[in-house]
C-alpha cells in the first residue's frame, strides 16, 4: 500500500500538463492587470488615502477605473466598507430593487448568508422581502445542471433582476463557466432586455479568461479577501458592472446623494492595488491545488466535483466523505499545516447567516479569507468538505499529506 506521499507524488506527474495551461492562463490574466496599471499610469502617489468622508480619493478613484477595465464593466467601486461578498451583493439587490418588483435566482438556492437577505430565514430584519420585493428561484435538474428549458420561459414582466451564483456554493452541483453565464444572460435579455443580470461572482474572479460583464452580466459583487485581493487585502468588496447600476448599489453602501463619491481608504490603497496585481498568480496557484485535492481523493475512492481533469470553473473543490467524522477530521488536519493558528482545533459550531454547523479550517492571515488553503463545510448530509484557496499548490500537497492519514483513520 502506497504512503500518502506517494500518492501524491503519483498524483502531481499525473496532472503535469493541467498545471501548465494553468500557468498559460495566469499568464494572460495578469497581462490584462498590467495592461489596466500601464493605461491609468499607476504610481506610488496613487497609494496615499484620504481620512474623513473620503472625498477626492485619487487612489481610490483610479483604482476603481482599473478593477472595472479588468473585469469588463463600464464602473467598479471597490470599498473596504464592504464587510463581505454577501453585504456586496445585499448592496446591489438593495440598489436595484423596489417594492413589487420580482427576484429570480435561475441556479437553485442561493448561498446560505443571501436566505435571510431575501427573506427565506428571519423576520422583521428588513430583508428584500419585508419591502415587498417577491422571490423565486429556477430549480436546477437532477443532474445539478442549469434548467435551460425552464429558463426559457421563466421571465415575467415584473422580473427586474436574475441572480446567477458563479460558484457551486455548499451544494453537490457544477459551477458556472462563462459560457454558461454568457448563455443565460441571452435567454434572459430575449424575454425581458430590461432585467438586470446580477452575477454573485464570489471565488470565480480570475479562474478564466474573461469575467462575467464581458459576456453582458449587468452587475456583478463578491468578496476582496477572495481572488481579487491576492491574499494580502485586509477587507472589503466590490461591485462591478453599468455605471448606473454600480451607482445605486454605491448609494446603498453610503447613502443617496453621496453613492462612490464618499468612503475612506484608512491607507489600504497600495494593499488594494498590489492585491491585484499578485491576485491572477494566486488563483492559478488555489488551481493547482484543487486538481491535486481532486486527483488523490478520487484515487482513495470518494466523489470528487469537480471531477480531477475538468475544467475549473471557480476554486472550490468539494469532496463527498459520507460522515461528519471525517470531515472534522480532514479539517483539523488541514488546520494543523495552516501557517496561522496551527495549534487549534476546528469544532461544529453555529456561524451567522449559515443554517446548519459549520466545521471550518482557516489558518489565513486574514480572517476568513481562505485565500490560504482552507476546508469547510455544513454538517449536514451528504457530509461534503469544500476545499479553498491556497497560495502556492505544494502547501496544498504538504496538507493533503495529513488530511489522507486523518480521513484513513476514521
């Protein structure tokens, strides 16, 4: 019987030519970063900050144009004021709906931290439903695919956003490829042009070579202490998308009359801007490591998804391991060769906005970024652990050392 080392050693020849299209595609991402640095002409004066209301923050200013350039929207606003992904995403459902109008989610549930922003979990918290804003959402098939026949016919007249989720979220499902998000994105605009297509484009920043408003989306939101913050942004998020559209959401961030104009830096500018500049290698990195996951786990005999040799469409890989046993056990081990907090124990415990325990592993030097390799999921059947990040794809396979004996155990 092969030693967990061996297995991986077997497992990183086998996958060899994926992690050199990988590189390939790390290469063009950041030459779209570089080409954004070069035409805004980005220079060390750009990392000063303004204290107080913000206003006439150049490096914020600029910094915006450029994350738009690079995902392909006409405005961005970048915020550390942004607590997470989620409260990005409640600012753009906020700014853009009004009582009466209908949200429709076209990829099943939404991530467990949006039920009680639209209302599904929770009263009188001021959820889109307590202002009259309906809800429903286009169940995925049995395969956990897209209902495109569904989708077809699915828009109303008072339809006024779609919310597509990038990510296959705590769910057994495939997440979205761009050509997926293109092709929804049509569907809708044939039934109803004025409908917004709002993308949750959390953990897929990064991971092809072309982001959603390329490809039409309206509005996208997600997280900088994900992808686009390259491991090393303290806080925030960021919306994306028609200016008019990335507005409104500014204006529920701040308030009416002040939108994107107002908003403190408190000195993160350089962090925002290198962030950037690091965050296309560190995603190839989380890449690598998720095929690696995949690749092993598949070998010792439990469902994989994304399968080993797919395509990656964000970067979370998820593992089916059947008992909550083993998923604590695969996350105390994956917190033991964590570079932060490796003494720790990860126990189930209740998380706000999430329904089920959660069991997490997150030795990250920023809280709860898992920009470093991390591993989580509910304790809830089928028992899967979702694995995240990592900042360069041999940590991985030094955890995963750890994580095969623990998981062997129980």
């Amino acid at each position: 019987m092969m030693s967990s080392f061996e297995q991986l050693q077997q497992a990183e020849q086998g996958l060899s030519q994926i992690f050199s299209g990988i590189d390939a595609q790390v290469k063009e991402n950041l030459r779209r970063v570089l080409s954004a640095f070069r035409r805004h002409q980005v220079g060390v004066h750009h990392f000063a900050g303004v204290s107080g209301y913000g206003h006439d923050d150049l490096g914020r200013e600029i910094f915006d144009r450029i994350f738009a350039e690079v995902m392909g929207a006409e405005a961005a606003a970048v915020r550390v004021q942004f607590v997470s992904g989620t409260h990005a995403i409640a600012a753009a459902l906020y700014g853009v709906l009004r009582p009466g109008d209908e949200m429709l989610a076209v990829a099943g549930a939404p991530y467990d931290t949006l039920e009680e922003v639209i209302g599904l979990r929770g009263n009188n918290q001021g959820s889109l439903k307590d202002f009259g804003v309906a809800y429903r959402q286009l169940e995925l098939t049995a395969a956990g695919a897209i209902d495109w026949q569904g989708l077809a016919t699915a828009i109303r007249a008072e339809t006024r956003l779609v919310l597509i989720q990038r990510s296959c979220g705590y769910a057994w499902r495939s997440s979205l490829a761009i050509v997926d998000i293109e092709k929804i994105v049509n569907l809708v605009k044939q039934q109803n042009p004025n409908t917004v297509c709002l993308v949750d484009n959390c953990y897929g920043e990064f991971v092809e070579d072309r982001e959603p408003p390329a490809v039409g989306a309206d509005l996208i939101a997600g997280s900088l202490i994900k992808n686009p913050g390259g491991t090393i942004v303290t806080a925030g998020g960021y919306v994306a998308g028609r200016a008019d559209l990335v507005e409104m959401a500014a204006c529920r961030l701040t308030a009416p009359g002040i939108g994107s104009e107002g908003g403190a830096t408190f000195d993160q500018n350089r962090l925002l801007f290198q962030g950037l500049f690091l965050a296309p290698q560190m995603v190839g990195e989380a890449l690598k490591g998720n095929h690696l996951v995949a690749q092993v786990f598949q070998e010792l005999g439990y469902p994989v998804n994304p399968l080993p040799t797919a395509p990656r469409r964000d970067v979370i890989q998820a593992i089916k391991l059947g008992s909550p046993e083993k998923v604590i056990a695969f996350c105390h081990a994956i917190q033991q060769y964590s570079p932060v907090g490796s003494y720790l124990s990860p126990v189930p415990a209740n998380m706000p906005g999430y329904e089920s325990e959660l069991v997490m592993a997150g030795g990250t030097f920023i809280d709860g970024s898992t920009s470093e390799f991390s591993a989580d999921g509910p304790l809830r059947e089928p028992y899967i652990v979702f694995c995240q990040g990592g900042t360069h794809w041999t940590h991985v396979a030094i955890a995963l050392e750890a994580a095969i004996e623990a998981v062997g155990r129980r």
